[in-house]
C-alpha cells in the first residue's frame, strides 16, 4: 500500500458513509420583508463610510444641489427630474458623452433604484433617472437622491424590488481602496465625495 492509499484510506474512515444530497436545498436565511427598516440605520452606516447626508423634503433638493455644486458643470441622466436642479449648475445632459466630457464635469446627480440599511449600500440600476454607470464613476463628486421609501431593511428586501438582468451599480460609499500597506486611497474607481440626499 503506498502512502496515497493509506492517507486516503484514513480520509474515508474519518468520514463514513456518503451522506444522501437532500432533494431541496434549505433556505433558512432572512427572507425579504424579514426586517423592518430602520431609516437612522442607513444613515449611520453611510456615515461609516465617510458619506455626507442630507435629509430633506423633495423641495429643498435643489437647494441643497445649488449649496453642493452651485455654480459648476453637473452631467445629468436624461431622466433627472429638472425640480432638483437649481438655476445655478451648469446642467449637461448625458446624450452618450465620450468619457472625456463626463470626466471634465465637476459632478453628477442621479436618482437611486433601491438603498439597503443594514449595509448602507445603494443601489443604481440604469433607469432614465440615474443614466448610464460611466456618469457615476468619472466625476469627483457624486449627489445621489434617494426617496425615504425607496430605502429597506437588508439586501433580500432590495433583491425583490430590482430586476436582475438590468446593468446594477451597488454603492456603498465613495470609492476607496487599500494598498498593500493599508494606505487608504480614494477616488481611484469611482468619485471621492459621495452625497447622500434623502427626502423625506
């Protein structure tokens, strides 16, 4: 016998009898609708993530927007609704920008699909309202609107409100990365500054 077949020979031993392959797969983790959300959570986990929140009534968006990004070149989805810009942006819709463009704007304000509390994540998933994943990515800040009842409880809660096959961005946070020797980085994959308006 060589050493193979004793080693393995040994592994059999320990484990006995194959075990039979259940005819359904348990599923006993939290099922959407599981949790009810809690809106300060979300908050305090964007915070972690070194988001800045506003809350706000949908009316004082643009105010907000004009106190933001006043006075600088924006790139907006086609879609945005025009109530959340002030007079003071320079509005540039994106009717398929070349990359260039959308990286010299200053900034970028969306809708959200969906927001998840419990990991403070948001979720874009390329409606009219939040564009293309490119206008989310080049620019240095990014303004993200998200309606109080678009946020749930965990991530199985924004699961059933999204369709799948659409092309889904899942913010948590400004971008950052770490090197090697844990120096933090930001900006490198996506904006540095994140704004978080939440109306309510």
């Amino acid at each position: 016998m060589t050493a193979r077949d004793l080693v393995l020979a040994r592994l059999r031993a320990a484990l006995g009898e194959p075990r039979p392959v259940p005819a359904q797969v348990p599923r006993e983790y939290r099922p959407a609708g599981a949790v009810a959300t809690d809106l300060d959570l979300f908050v305090d986990r964007l915070a972690d993530y070194r988001a800045t929140v506003h809350r706000c009534a949908d009316a004082e968006v643009a105010r907000i927007v004009d106190e933001l990004l006043g006075g600088r070149q924006v790139v907006v989805p086609p879609g945005l609704p025009p109530r959340w810009l002030p007079a003071s942006v320079r509005a540039v819709p994106d009717e398929d920008l070349p990359p260039g463009r959308v990286a010299a704007a200053d900034g970028v304000v969306t809708a959200a699909a969906v927001a998840v509390a419990e990991t403070g994540t948001i979720v874009l998933d390329g409606a009219p309202d939040q564009g293309r994943r490119i206008i989310t990515l080049l620019p240095d800040v990014h303004v993200c609107v998200v309606r109080g009842d678009q946020v749930v409880a965990t991530v199985p809660d924004a699961l059933a409100r999204i369709t799948p096959h659409r092309p889904l961005t899942w913010i948590s946070g400004p971008s950052a990365t770490s090197d090697i020797e844990l120096n933090r980085v930001e900006g490198v994959h996506g904006p540095r500054n994140l704004h978080v308006i939440i109306t309510v």
